[in-house]
C-alpha cells in the first residue's frame, strides 16, 4: 500500500489542473459555437446581385437544411423567424427553397447568431 503525503497530494493536484487547464487551450478553440467565427470575412468590390450584401460573414455550402436549423460546412446555426433567406430572384424568401449541397453566403451577427442566408450561383450570360 503506498502512502501519499500531503505534499505529494498537492503537487498531484497542481499537475491535473495545469493538464485540464493546457487540454481546454487546445480545444477551446474547436468547440462549435460557431464555424463563422472562425473563418475570415469575405468582401467583394461589388453585390454579385441586385440586393446582395458587398460582403459576407462567411461562404459554403449546405450540408443539412430543416426542423429550426442550417449546417453550412459543418457550422451549425439555429434558424428563428428572424432569419432572412434570399435568391437572386427573390429575397426573403422560404427557408425551404434552400437546399443540401448549394453555395451560400450567410451573415452573423457578433454574437454568432444567424442573420441571414444568400444564395450564390454564377450569373447565366
């Protein structure tokens, strides 16, 4: 039977902390809050639409759309009535004229919560 004193107790205790506090550094970072946080915003010198935002928190595409929420690669966002969807052709559209696998550009607000969501296709000559 090994005994511990109370100074090896402490030195124990001071190395598990220093590990949980080193391992959250690292996946703090990963935690999905928002995939839009950490990505880079994205600007264009011009809308590509009549309507369209100058620029957008982040583009990607659909992975799972339905039942209050959006994943737009891999970032998951809770969709209320407040959520605007747009196309070119029509803004404020349904919810349910956005499909899995289309280009979107979507805005958040600093909170991370989603804005709204916008189409992007390339524009038929």
């Amino acid at each position: 039977m090994i005994f511990f004193t109370k100074k090896t107790k402490k030195n124990r205790m001071k190395m598990l902390a220093l590990t949980v506090l080193i391992s959250g550094l690292f996946i703090l970072p990963f935690a999905n809050g928002s995939a839009a946080r950490q990505r880079k915003k994205v600007v264009s010198e011009k809308a590509i639409y009549t309507g369209y935002p100058l620029d957008f928190s982040a583009r990607g595409h659909i992975d799972r759309i339905g039942n209050g929420e959006i994943v737009i690669d891999d970032g998951l966002f809770k969709v209320d009535a407040s959520v605007r969807f747009n196309r070119p052709n029509q803004l404020g559209t349904a919810m349910k004229s956005f499909s899995v696998g289309e280009r979107v550009g979507f805005i958040v607000d600093k909170k991370g919560k989603l804005r709204s969501v916008w189409l992007l296709k390339k524009k038929r000559k």
